[in-house]
C-alpha cells in the first residue's frame, strides 16, 4: 500500500538566509510521499531565487504581505495531502521527524494531531547581549507547541479552521487554544523533532 501524502507548508517572509536549509530538511525526511508548498508572504530578499535553485521539487505561490496566519492559510488551500505539516523557513526539521509523527497515527488511527519538542537556537547575529546558546526547550517549558512541529490530519485542521490573520503575535498560541476546544485528539511525542 502507497505512503500517504503530507503536505509541508513553509510560509516565508524575507527568510531567503535560511529557507534553503529549511527545505533541505524537508527533502532529507526519511518519508516517501511529501509535497512541500512555500508561500512567500511579499518577500523583499532573495527568497525568489532561493526557491527557483530547487525547481521541480517544491510548489511555490507569492502573495503580498498577509502574516504567518494567512500564508499557512494559503498554503492549506494548496495543499492536497491527507496530512497537513508546518515548517517556518526558520526552523528545521530533525531527520525523520514525519516518519515518525506517522507511526503514531498508523499505530492509533483515533489520533488526529502528532506534535513534538523542539530546541531554538539563538543566531551569532544577535550580538554579546544573547550569550546562551539554547533559548527554549519545550520539554522545560509551559509553552504552547509550534506550528513546525504539529502533523495534522486535513480532516482536524479543517475543523479547528483558519490561522489567524493579523495578529503580530501569539498566532500559534490562538490557534492551538482552538485546537484544544475542538477536542482534536493530540500526542505530544517525548522526542524532540525540530
């Protein structure tokens, strides 16, 4: 029986420093059936260049400027799988971080939604003021998971419904409020995955 399909949606805004790196950690998942689509959100860098360098291995789309909420909303709109992912061009995904989240629905099919921890790194650029080196680990943390480490089933996404648009930030913890008042059935691995 063929894999089913996960959609990666990578929304970028002015991230052309890192979107290659994100994409290449999309590519070197161990899963075999993947679509990645990468909205840019009105980019003013690089990010058209980056995102041609990888031709036929994406899907791309650019839109003016709407917010991390309204490009994963049109990333959605794009997407054909049966799994819906996340990945900011920002982040990167651990080797086989899908394979995985997918293991888990295969092993309990009531699942709807596999999330995971994650580590953030501080970049040098940020100067002397920043000296450690990890700044959040949510295995230490209260915080709401990341959209970059959430699969989720269509069916559920559809059901919590759109990101919200507008929003300077909190976007994932409102989203994440509703996904919890929807009662979408979540795991949150003891791993971290991004």
């Amino acid at each position: 029986m063929p894999a089913t399909l996960i959609s990666v949606i990578i929304p970028t805004y002015n991230c052309a420093q890192y979107l290659g790196e994100a994409i290449n950690s999309v590519l070197a998942q161990d899963y075999p059936q993947l679509e990645i689509i990468v909205v840019d959100d009105g980019s003013t860098d690089n990010t058209a260049a980056v995102v041609a360098a990888f031709g036929s291995q994406l899907t791309c789309t650019r839109q003016d400027n709407q917010g991390i909420g309204g490009a994963r909303n049109t990333g959605h709109a794009l997407a054909r799988g049966e799994f819906i992912a996340f990945l900011d061009a920002d982040d990167l995904y651990l080797p086989g971080k899908l394979s995985r989240q997918m293991a888990c629905f295969e092993a309990d099919p009531t699942l709807e939604c596999v999330q995971g921890h994650m580590e953030q790194f501080l970049s040098p650029e940020l100067g002397p003021d920043f000296t450690s080196t990890v700044v959040v680990n949510t295995r230490q943390s209260l915080a709401a998971p990341m959209a970059s480490t959430t699969l989720i089933k269509r069916q559920a996404l559809e059901r919590v419904g759109p990101w919200p648009v507008g929003l300077t930030v909190g976007t994932d913890l409102d989203w994440y409020a509703r996904v919890q008042e929807e009662g979408v059935k979540c795991l949150m691995l003891e791993e971290t995955v991004l």
